[in-house]
C-alpha cells in the first residue's frame, strides 16, 4: 500500500508502507536513488561485512531483514524531517502500521 506524505513547503512524496521488494532484489540500491545515504551506507556495510563472513549467503539474509524494516525507516526519516501524512487515509494506514501513534 502506498501513502502521500506532505512537506510543510508543499512537497509531495509517496511511499510504500510494508514489505520493501526492491530492497529484497536491490539491496542498498533502492536507499541510494531514494537520497538515503546513511542507510545505503548502512545495509552495503551490513551486507558486505556479514556476506564476507558466510561466503555471500549472509549478505541475502541481511536483504531479506532490511526488506522487512526499510520502508518504516524510510517513512520515520521523512516525518522527522518534517513531513506529514497528506490525508486521513494516509494518517490511518500509517498508525495501523504502527508508523504513526494513533490520534
């Protein structure tokens, strides 16, 4: 599913709320074409690391946890940064997910 975020300088973005298949098939990639530096730098370091380790196998079960947290930590940046769910299907979506506490 996929929500409206809104900036207070009237930017929009939307987002995937859930399971995160680019991440799944892309690893870092889709973090680095987001903008999302630190935790492109996050999930190649963890997946370098711990592949390296295990012969490569490692690295598929790090993109397979990152695929699972990644869009929540995508979403939680981008309402740090001061943007806000564009609607109230958005508002709720969000706070069914546990994203946002409910109001």
């Amino acid at each position: 599913m996929k929500v409206l975020l809104k900036s207070p300088a009237g930017l929009t973005k939307e987002v995937k709320v859930g399971f995160s298949w680019t991440t799944f098939f892309f690893g870092f990639l889709p973090a680095l074409f987001r903008g999302d530096l630190k935790w492109a730098l996050i999930m190649f370091l963890a997946e370098a690391v711990i592949g390296s380790f295990t012969f490569g196998i490692g690295a598929w079960v790090t993109a397979i946890v990152f695929s699972f947290i990644y869009n929540k930590i995508y979403i939680k940046e981008l309402i740090e940064k001061g943007y806000q769910p564009a609607d109230e299907q958005a508002r709720a979506v969000l706070a069914q997910n546990q994203i946002l506490a409910s109001a």
